[in-house]
C-alpha cells in the first residue's frame, strides 16, 4: 500500500510512552493502528446514522414507489 510521509506533533509523554511500549520503529506501526480503529470507529457511528435515516423513511419511500410502479410496468409502444 502506498504510504504518505507526514510530520506531526504530539505530545512528549505519550511519544515516550508508544516508544518504550513498541520501540522507535514500532511508533509508526502504532499510530497506523490508533488511526485505522478510531477511523473504524468513525465510519460506524456516520454510517449508523445513515442506516437508520433510510429505515425511518422506507415506508414514506415505498408509497411513493408504489404510486409510480403503473407507470414503468406498463407496456409501451415505442
């Protein structure tokens, strides 16, 4: 996978904290991590309420097809 070079700041404690628990290498690795769940966790929530926006509008929804359907079932002469 392609990966972009970034420069962040952070502060010092938790540098040294990821550092000592994972390794000077590990500190990427980590925040790949970090970042992959919270983002995860994002899409979840945003994507929750979007499911239940369509849910809370799929009766209103079915009428209105319903009084469409004559329209595109019926054969046409062309």
């Amino acid at each position: 996978m392609p990966a972009t070079r970034l420069n962040i700041t952070l502060p010092t404690p938790i540098v040294d904290d990821i550092k000592a628990l994972f390794g000077q290498r590990g500190l990427s690795q980590f925040l790949e991590e970090a970042a992959r769940e919270k983002l995860a966790e994002v899409k979840k929530k945003a994507y929750k309420g979007l499911i239940e926006g369509y849910r809370s509008t799929a009766q209103e929804t079915k009428e209105v097809l319903k009084k469409f359907e004559p329209a595109v079932t019926e054969k046409r002469d062309v």
